[in-house]
C-alpha cells in the first residue's frame, strides 16, 4: 500500500520579537510531529530598512529568528504577500538566502516574476510534494516582473477599476490568472510532483466568517488546474473549510504565530500608528489590550493547524489540530473543551459564510456533513 504523508499547514508567520522560539514552543511538537509543515512567512527577515510604497509597509524582521522556524519543525514557507517586498530587493534576497541555508524550501518571492513563480519541492516517505504561492490583493507596487524582485501574483479584477490594493473590492477573476495557475501546476507535476498544493494569500482581513466570491473561484480553479489541496492566509482569523472535487480547500488559516509591535497604536511610525487606529474604525472590533504583541479581532484566539494526508491516487484527508492564542500572542495547542469550542467555531463560520455544512470529528477530521 502507497505511503501516507502527513503535512501540517499554518497561516501567517510574523516573528519580529526577541526569543521567536519561545513564540513558536506551542505548537512545534504538532509540527515536528508532521511529514512536513508548511507557514506563510508574512514579512521579510532582513537588515533592510527600505520601505515600500503602495501599503503600510511591516518593519522588516531579525533574519535570526528565521533559525527558530526551522528548529520548531518549518520544512517549507509560502512567500507571496502583501509584505514581504516591503523592505524591498535586499529584504527579499537576504529572507530567501537564509531560508536557503536552513534547507526550508520556499516559494512565491524572488528576484524575478520568473524565480517569483516557481515551485518549491520537498520529499518525504519516497514522494514528492510540490508547493506554489501566489498574492491576490496586492499591492501592485510588490509584484515582481522581469527585471523587478517582488512576490507571484494571480491579477485580479477591482470593481471600480483601479488597481489591486489589500483594501480594494475585488470584483473578479481574470483569463491570465487562470492561465497562470494552470501553468504553474503543469510546471510542479512536470518537476515529478505526487502531490501539489497551492497556497493563496485572499480574502478581507479581521472579518470573522467572510469569503468573498471570487476567493472560491480561485480555489476551485486551482482544483480543477490539478492541485490536490488549496490553503489560504491575509485575513489574520479563521475561515471556512470546504472541499471541491473531494480535495480540500481551507479558505483561511489565520495566524500561524503573529507577535509585533508594529500593530501598536503606541508607536513612533507614523504610518503605522495611524493603520493601527484605523482598522478599529474599519473592522468594528477594539482588541484585547492583553493580546498587545497579537491586537487583533477578538475571535482571532480561535486558531488551528491543518491537517493534510496524502496519497498517491486519492483525494486528501483533512483535518484539523485546534490551537488557543494565548495573551499576548503565543499560539499553545488546545486540549478538553478549548478544542471542542474551536471545532464548534469552525463548523460554524463555515455555515455563516454560506459553504456546504461539514462536521469535525473529536480527531479533528473533516468532511462535507450529510
């Protein structure tokens, strides 16, 4: 009988605070426990102090505290977000030559779109996995091209026809995205890939349950273009799980490990100060003054890993592994009724954001609820 991998899988990945291991002590045993785990790395680890035009640009990260990644059990990183250029070319180069150095595979930045869009590949259990990484809401000003370092990207289409920013309303999906991820699928499976998955960094950030319409187009395009799971990070909360053609789409993996003062109110970067006063007034939510390394939308505690198992000739499983942000950020794995409240949680945004009902089991499986 084929081998059955497992691949643990989380959402953004921001660590720019002393003893990022610490940070990351919570959930490594679920990690390490895995074949393989996967994060998004939000923000560049760099000494670049180079800031980007087009959003408010994240201060860049220790390249230090890359190596506690790779001790809590990180074997490949998603790169394409809305950040990771914000400290520009050097900030880029210097994320991914560290990576490099650790052996942790990455995907979705690089000093060319070309190098932006390959995929990364890891083996475990005698079987190839392929990964690829893709930015849906911009900004613009972090996409890489030919001759201009950046993150991949899917070109997507805004209502009122200006370009994609993270706060535009994304109307829909375009021909060349379509093309794109085909192509980029094709390219894995052309690498010798058993199993490929797609990452998407989508959707409208601090909202609990949202799913815009367009963000299921994409997942299920990238189904239908040969990708045996879709995961998904931006929005800093939870979303719903669904399946399409009996393989997984995790529509939001919220926050792997998020610890920064750079969401402070109570800071001196004018820029971001200002965003950290804004998104209250935006998003309707005033965080918990605990959580001051983590201030986000109060149901953002809720928080789990993903569970892939893989084999060759069938759909995936999956499942998930709850997880409790404990004050003032630390991600801890949860256990007795903490668990049971997040799987209810899950269910239930799931419902509320209009996808066909699925059931979790005490084990965390997941499948589409009859």
């Amino acid at each position: 009988m084929p081998e059955v991998i497992s691949v643990a899988v989380t959402g953004d990945l921001v660590l720019d605070e002393p003893n990022a291991g610490h940070w990351l002590s919570g959930i490594a045993s679920a990690l390490r426990g895995a074949d393989l785990a996967i994060g998004h790395l939000e923000v560049p680890h760099t000494a670049s102090t180079v800031e980007l035009a087009g959003d408010v640009p994240a201060p860049g990260a220790p390249i230090e505290n890359l190596e506690a990644i790779a001790e809590a059990g990180f074997d490949m990183l998603t790169l394409a977000g809305n950040h990771i250029a914000d400290c520009g070319a050097q900030g880029i180069a210097e994320t991914v030559a560290e990576l490099d150095r650790l052996g942790i595979a990455c995907c979705g930045a690089g000093m060319t779109l070309e190098d932006a869009r390959r995929p990364a590949c890891a083996e475990a259990c005698g079987q190839k996995i392929a990964l690829l990484s893709y930015n849906c809401i911009g900004p613009q000003a972090a996409w890489a091209t030919a001759e201009r370092a950046g993150c991949s990207y899917l070109p997507l289409t805004t209502q009122d026809g200006t370009e994609v920013t993270p706060m535009a309303p994304i109307e829909g999906v375009s021909a060349e995205a379509s093309n794109i991820l085909a192509a980029g699928i094709a390219e894995a499976r052309g690498h010798g890939a058993d199993h490929v998955i797609v990452a998407l960094h989508k959707g409208v950030v601090h909202t609990p349950a949202r799913i815009e319409p367009y963000e299921r187009v994409l997942a299920k395009m990238a189904i239908e273009a040969g990708a045996d799971a879709v995961i998904s990070h931006h929005a800093h909360i939870l979303r719903g799980v669904e399946f399409h053609k009996g393989k997984p789409i995790f529509h939001g993996l919220g926050n792997g490990c998020v610890v920064t003062r750079a969401l402070s109110p109570d800071q001196d970067h004018q820029a971001r100060s200002e965003w950290a006063r804004k998104r209250k007034e935006l998003f309707g939510f005033e965080p918990d003054p605990a959580y001051h390394l983590a201030p986000f939308h109060p149901e953002a505690v809720n928080a789990f890993i993903g569970m892939l198992r893989l084999q060759r000739g069938k759909a995936p499983e999956a499942a998930i592994v709850p997880v409790h942000i404990e004050a003032p950020g630390r991600p801890v794995l949860a256990d007795g009724d903490r668990a049971d409240d997040i799987r209810r949680y899950v269910e239930e945004i799931t419902s509320r954001a209009g996808l066909p009902p699925i059931r979790i089991a005490d084990d965390g499986k997941l499948e589409t609820a009859r």
